[in-house]
C-alpha cells in the first residue's frame, strides 16, 4: 500500500514539471495534464487516509481557485490553462498548503517575470540569429505573454510537502 501512495503521491510533481515546461516551450498547457491531477487527486486522498470531510474541504478550495482563476482569466491577468493548473494544484493543496502555494508562486512568479523582462531586452544583441528561432525566439518577443505556469509550476512543487497529502503519507509511517 505504501508504495501505491507514494506512486499516486509522484503523479503531482511529475504533471507540475509537465505544466512548466509545456508552458515554458509552447505558451499552452494541455487540459489533459489538469484533468490527470483532478482525476489522481481522489485515489490519492483515499491511500493516504483524508477523510471525506478533508476531501470536501480539498475540492471546495479547487473549486474556489477555478472561479478566481476564471476571473483572472477574464481581466486577460493569466491564460485560461494557467487558471486551470492553479486550480488543480490548489486541489492537491488544500487548505493546509494553500498559502505556501500562493506566497511560492508569487515569489517565482514576480522573479521569473522580471528576469525575463530583463533578458528580453538584451536577448536581440547578444544572440545569434540561429538562436533566434522556435520556441526561444517566441519566449523572446519583447512584448510577449510571460508563461505563469512555469511559475505556478514551481511554485507547487516548492509548497508540495506542506499539503496534507503528503504530510498525511509521512506522519502515518
């Protein structure tokens, strides 16, 4: 059993690598990756032992992350596949590892936004035309969309071992 737990546990952080690096090469991130961790989310809950309360508790603060992502997504603030993984971290959260989440994805998020914007204004004169193609040269574009997800991304895996589900999998060994 232990090993099922922690197989269904590792299904979080290998989507969130999946999220930011899909975000990061193709400005997308694919609904299959969010419908996989909702879809993960319950068999996981049920190996560590939440009860159905704490997994009400999981679902409502996912829930209320989609409306907030939604919102966020209306105001053009984030893209609609952003507000998606956001909600479906915030799921495997809960509300014992929310905050570490929100605070981690704000750092990266604020730092991984100005370092490109740094870099984007000095990536046209220092790098060779060769370099200038795919995904790279659209990362590049001066005035072009910022992948939150690589942020949302590492941010959740930072806040990770703060969520009951892990913290749950660990105290009951």
């Amino acid at each position: 059993m232990d090993l099922l737990s922690l197989l269904c546990l590792a299904v979080f952080p290998i989507l969130m690598i999946a999220t930011g690096l899909h975000d990061l090469t193709t400005m997308r991130i694919p609904n299959w990756i969010s419908l996989v961790l909702l879809a993960t989310f319950f068999p996981a809950a049920l190996l560590v032992g939440l009860s159905p309360i704490e997994v009400a508790i999981h679902v409502g603060v996912g829930f209320a992350a989609l409306i907030v992502g939604m919102i966020m997504f209306a105001l053009r603030w984030i893209g609609g596949g952003d507000a998606k993984a956001l909600a479906a971290a915030c799921l495997w959260m809960g509300l014992t590892g929310l905050a570490p989440l929100l605070l981690w994805t704000a750092i990266v998020g604020g730092g991984f936004c100005l370092l490109l914007l740094l870099v984007r204004q000095y990536y046209p004169m220092v790098a060779p035309a060769a370099f200038r193609i795919g995904w790279l040269a659209r990362l590049m574009e001066p005035k072009g969309d910022i992948p939150y997800g690589v942020a949302i991304a590492i941010g959740a895996l930072i806040a990770f071992p703060e969520g009951d589900l892990v913290v749950r999998f660990l105290t009951a060994r």
